[in-house]
C-alpha cells in the first residue's frame, strides 16, 4: 500500500539523518577517508547512498559540519 511505503521510506530517511549525525558528532574534523570509513561501516543499506554522496557527506564531517540538518 502506498501509506505504508511512504511511511517505511519515511523512517528510513529518519535513520539515515540520524546515522549522519551521529557519526557527524563523534568524527567531526577527522581525516576525510576514516569518516568515509565510517559512514559506509554505519548507514544502513536502504536506503543506499551512492559513493559519490557518502564522500560528499564525509567530506562535510572531515571539516566540522553536521550535513544531517538535526
């Protein structure tokens, strides 16, 4: 049912937000490829980040910000 789909992808935006912080909060200013190591270690696989987008983040923590928006 399409509720219920909206709302599973809902919950899984909601993880990944919290994963980005998370990891944001405790490798903030870390070198860039030990946070890429730890982003592809933590997010969960659905839904999937694309490379180029989980080096974007990691990119973002490596220099002290919080890409999530939490």
């Amino acid at each position: 049912m399409i509720i219920d789909r909206a709302a599973y992808d809902r919950e899984a935006n909601r993880l990944l937000f919290r994963v980005v912080h998370e990891v944001a909060v405790r490798h903030a200013g870390r070198p860039f490829d030990e946070v890429v190591q730890v982003l592809r270690r933590d997010l969960p696989g659905s839904p999937s980040l694309a490379e180029e987008e989980i080096r974007r983040i990691a990119e973002q923590i490596s220099v002290g910000r919080d890409p999530s928006g939490l």
